[in-house]
C-alpha cells in the first residue's frame, strides 16, 4: 500500500515537470551573488528595524525624563527623534504638545 502510494505521488509530481527541460548552466558565482545580494538586502532591512527600535527607545527613554524635569533642550531633542522615526518608518506618528 506505502509502495502504491509512493508510486502515485511520483506520477502527480511528474505533471508539474516541463517536457524535455533542460535546465540553463549556472554558474557557481552567480549563485553566489544573488544569495550575497539577498543576504544583503536582507541585512539592510533589519539594520533599518534595529536603528528604527534603538531610536524609539532613546525618544521614550527622553520623553519620559522631560515628563519629569521639563528642561527646555528636551523638548528640541524630541522633536528631532520625532523626525528622525518618521524618516526610518514613515508610518510613525507623533504628535508633541508642549504646554510650556
């Protein structure tokens, strides 16, 4: 019975495969290279998170410390880290409203 079965699910892949397909050579390099560039990409992109989760921990971090001390260069320095979230994640909203 597995054999019968082993047998049917060859036939069913065989329906997938390209009559006479012969694959195009690859080079070894090539391969290479594209795994290096996805690699990459793939770093760049969590690189941009990291920097994106770093930053919004020092504006928290900050935010919370003026809730507290209110020194007037906070304020300047939130709003720059505000900018600089936004620019790392565009989807990132703020709004700061200072009453003093």
């Amino acid at each position: 019975m597995r054999e019968r079965r082993s047998q049917e699910c060859m036939g069913d892949t065989a329906m997938f495969q390209r009559p006479n397909h012969n694959p195009l050579p690859v080079h070894h390099d090539e391969i290479s290279e594209a795994r290096f560039k996805r690699f990459t990409r793939d770093f760049q992109v969590y690189e941009r998170k990291q920097t994106f989760d770093d930053t919004l921990n020092v504006f928290l971090d900050l935010y919370s410390a003026w809730m507290k001390m209110h020194e007037p260069w906070m304020k300047i320095r939130l709003v720059m880290l505000a900018f600089e979230l936004n620019r790392l994640d565009p989807t990132f909203e703020c709004e700061l409203a200072f009453s003093d």
